[in-house]
C-alpha cells in the first residue's frame, strides 16, 4: 500500500496516478494525509446500463466502484482490488436523484476522511489509524452531469470551458454542436 512512494522518484513520464500534479498538489494541499504513506487514496467510478441488452425492457443497473490507487499500475486495475461499493437500480436512470443513493458511501468516505479507523497494518504487524480521499471520478458526461448536478446538454456544458467553449448553436435547429472542440487540448 505505500508503492506510490517509489514510483515518484525520478519519474519523467506518468506511469501511475501518483506521479500526476493532481496527486502531487493534493500532498502539498493536505500535508497530514500525505504524511501517513498507508492512507488510502481512492477514485469513483460509474456508468449506467440496462442489464438486459434491450431498450425495449425499461430497466437500469449504476454499479459505483472504488479502485485503490496506493497500489502499483499492474495491481490497481486488476478487478480483485476493485470495489463494488454499491449498485443503483431500477426502471430508470437514478438521474438528479443520484445523490440520496449515495448518501451511505458519502457518508463513510467523509469518516474515513475525518477521523480514519483502527487497522492492522500486517507487514510492520501493528495498528494505524487508516484514512482515505476520494481524489478523482471516472465517468462519462451523462454520469458526470449526474454526479455533480451539471447541465450537460446545453452550450456551458464543459465545466473546465465554460463560456470560452467553441461550441455552437445550429441556425435553425438550435441544437449545441461541439464539432471539434475535443481537439483544443491536445498538443
């Protein structure tokens, strides 16, 4: 659970997470996390699907993971250290109402977060108090749109854009295209 440690030193590219500036402002951000090399760092992910294989059955199924990345690229994508947290479904989509079936994994992250839990730590074979971050989701739109509450359909859409989108309304349909604006990023 500490091999993030060494996989920082003297990294000229991005491996791992945790050689990323996200990472690294964190540490900087919350020294007293980063200062326990076993706390425990965490991403969110989540996609919804009909379970059927059918439009036809009105029917939806939101699996919410957690993947741990203290671990190393080979171990931390493997589905053995993948975590269902929780499934959401029912005929619909949960929509804006996501938020209250995720009130029980908010409010254990948020404990983790505060005060941490007692645990066995078996290769130093003692006990730590243990905590944990929610440092980033792994979504879609649509899902992104649903965790945070954001309006993905409009011209405003991308949160990081804003109003600088190259985005635009048709003349007469009035529908936003983003024809290409997904290009202004790369190099």
């Amino acid at each position: 659970m500490t091999w993030h440690l060494k996989c920082r030193e003297d990294v000229d590219e991005v491996i791992h997470p945790a050689a990323s500036e996200a990472w690294k402002h964190f540490d900087e951000t919350y020294p007293t996390f980063a200062e326990e090399p076993r706390n425990v760092r965490l991403g969110l992910c989540t996609d919804g699907f009909n379970p059927f294989g059918c439009s036809t059955t009105p029917y939806s199924c939101w699996p919410i993971f957690l993947i741990v990345y203290n671990l190393p690229p080979e171990l931390c994508m493997k589905s053995e250290h993948i975590f269902l947290a929780l499934i959401i479904a029912g005929p619909k989509s949960p929509g804006k109402y996501i938020d209250i079936m995720l009130w029980p994994l908010i409010d254990e992250l948020k404990e983790l977060w505060r005060n941490g839990v007692e645990t066995y730590d078996s290769f130093r074979q003692q006990n730590f108090i243990m905590k944990a971050t929610l440092l980033w989701t792994i979504t879609d739109f649509p899902s992104y749109g649903m965790l945070f509450g954001w309006s993905t359909h409009e011209k405003l859409s991308c949160p990081y854009c804003m109003e600088n989108t190259k985005a635009f309304q048709l003349q007469y349909g009035r529908k936003t295209l983003f024809f290409d604006c997904h290009r202004q990023f790369l190099p």
